[in-house]
C-alpha cells in the first residue's frame, strides 16, 4: 500500500468517525428536548388541581389517565433518557479518542509524504 493510498484509507477513517460523533450529538440533544419536555409536562401538572383530567399520548390518540400515573411514566422517561445520554456520551468520548488518534495518524503520514 502506498503511502497515498494509506493517507486516503484515514481520512475515510476520520469522515466516518466524524460522522459517528454528529449522530451521537443529535441523539444526545433529542435525549435533552425528551427530558425537558417530561420535566416540564411533570411540573404543570404539578399545578394542576387533583380532580383535574389528564390524557397521556397512545399513537395518534389521547388516553385518560390519572395524574400520579402520567407523572410516574414521565419520571420514568426522564430516568431512562438520563441513562441512555450517560451511555451516548461515553461512545462520544470514546470516538473523539478514535479522532483525535487518528489526526495524529494523518498528521504522521502527511509527513512522511513531504519527506519523499
């Protein structure tokens, strides 16, 4: 393999890194608008008074649900969401590892081509 050939095989390596890291980014950020909804629809309920309806959303339906149920299902989401952002940004990290190695790479065999 030629030393070209080899610069080309990491810079492929490093778009697709790259690309990992944006859809991690744009999952973590739908996991942030997740919580913040939940939270949010957790608090207005909270100032609702006990008699007061609520639906909870089934597909493109809205079902009748109690208050303490719908608030046990939101903090549910907002805990599970939690979870799943720790484990997105510990791949993230772990891919800005892979990126930053491979940079160096590049960098490496961008030098031993000037030095031919």
């Amino acid at each position: 393999m030629t030393s070209m050939d080899h610069l080309m095989e990491l810079q492929n390596k490093q778009s697709e890194i790259r690309r990992h890291i944006a859809q991690l980014s744009a999952q973590l950020h739908a996991g942030e608008r997740v919580r913040g909804t939940a939270d949010l629809s957790i608090r207005y309920m909270e100032t609702l008074s006990s008699s007061s309806q609520v639906y909870k959303p089934l597909g493109k339906l809205y079902v009748a649900t109690s208050k303490d149920n719908l608030a046990q299902e939101l903090a549910l989401t907002i805990e599970k969401s939690k979870a799943e952002s720790t484990r997105l940004e510990t791949l993230r990290d772990q891919f800005a590892a892979k990126l930053d190695q491979c940079n160096s790479e590049i960098e490496d065999a961008i030098n031993q081509i000037d030095k031919k």
